[in-house]
C-alpha cells in the first residue's frame, strides 16, 4: 500500500478516535449534570472539566510524541517549556477542583484571586488550558542524539 494512502488512513482514525472520545466526554457531562440536578453535588462536574480538556490536549499530542518514540536517541525533558507552559496552565484547569476542597484553604488568598477572576464567569478558560497542559506533557518530552 502506498504510504500516503496509510498515512491518510492512519491520520483519519485518529480523527474518528478523537471524535468518539468527544462524543462520550458529551454523553458524560450531561450524565454529571442530570446527577447535580438530583444531588446538588458539584464535585463530579468540576473534576470532568478539569480532566477532560487535559485527556483531549494528551490525544492531541499523541502523532508528534509516536514520532518522537520513533527516533533514535536517549529522553529528555524539556524542563523550561514544562514550567513556563504547564505549571501556569495546570493552576488554571484544576483551580476549581483545587479551590472548592480542602487544599484550597492553605493557599494564599491573592494567589486564589488571580484563578477566581479568571474562571468566574466561563469555563473556556479552564478547557483551554487544560488542552494545553496535556498537550505540553508530552511534547516537553525530547530525544537527544
């Protein structure tokens, strides 16, 4: 077989992959919201916008970290690219899990603003840095010659 014909066909599953993860991430959050109607607990709700957007960053991470396995060569960790990229996005996409337990209370307060004002009034904030701190897992992760 050709290899833009596999390349293709290899692309285009890990698109229909993409779509059923997306599909049953849906399915899930209104299972969760048909659950807060019932239970008034929460906690489900702001783990799954924590979580999911950080699954779909890993996926989307997936073809460039396949073809970093691939290489010859000893890992390594982009260490700057994980703390300047992935320590800011990881507070914003579990800040509300994080601020709405227990931890929440032994961090400082100004820091606690900053998140608050943020993630207040949307959850776009939260699904997009959670897409990028998935996806910055694995793309801070190198092979060097």
């Amino acid at each position: 077989m050709n290899t833009n014909i596999k390349r293709f066909l290899g692309y285009f599953l890990y698109m229909v992959f993409i779509g059923f993860v997306l599909y049953w991430g849906d399915a899930y959050e209104h299972y969760v919201k048909k659950q807060i109607a019932i239970t008034y607990d929460t906690r489900l709700m702001m783990l799954h916008r924590a979580f999911f957007p950080v699954v779909l960053g890993v996926l989307l991470a997936l073809p460039r970290f396949t073809g970093t396995v691939r290489e010859p060569g000893r890992w390594c960790m982009d260490w700057v690219k994980l703390l300047a990229v992935s320590l800011p996005c990881l507070y914003i996409a579990f800040f509300m899990p994080t601020f709405f337990s227990p931890l929440g209370s032994l961090f400082p307060r100004w820091l606690m603003w900053s998140g608050y004002k943020l993630t207040a009034h949307s959850s776009l904030p939260i699904t997009v840095f959670g897409i990028i701190f998935g996806y910055t897992l694995l793309t801070a992760l190198n092979k060097k010659d």
